[in-house]
C-alpha cells in the first residue's frame, strides 16, 4: 500500500470520527450515520490495500 493511501485512509477515518462526534453532541443523527459510514469506507478501502499488496509478494 503506498504511503499516499495510507494518508488517504487515516484522513478519511478520522473526518468520520469527527463527524460523528460532532452528530453525537447535536444530536443529529444523521451527521452522526455518515461519520460511521465514512470510517466503514475508510476500513474497507484500507482492507482492499492490504490485500493487494499480500498478492504483490
């Protein structure tokens, strides 16, 4: 997995954890959804990679 990837993936993960933090504490339910459907993306993007690169070896 390259390095920009990696970067790629911990920004959007941690954007996901900040939303839904911030949906957490306004109550709004849904700003708190796409803040875990943004780190479920993030996880599964970063699975993808890994597993890529156990086939690269």
């Amino acid at each position: 997995m390259g390095i920009d990837d990696k970067i790629d993936n911990a920004t959007e993960n941690t954007a996901g954890k900040v939303k839904e933090g911030v949906g957490r504490a306004t109550d709004d339910e849904r700003l708190e959804a796409e803040g875990r459907n943004d780190q479920a993306a993030a996880n599964l993007k970063q699975a993808g990679e890994k597993i890529k690169d156990a086939f690269k070896s």
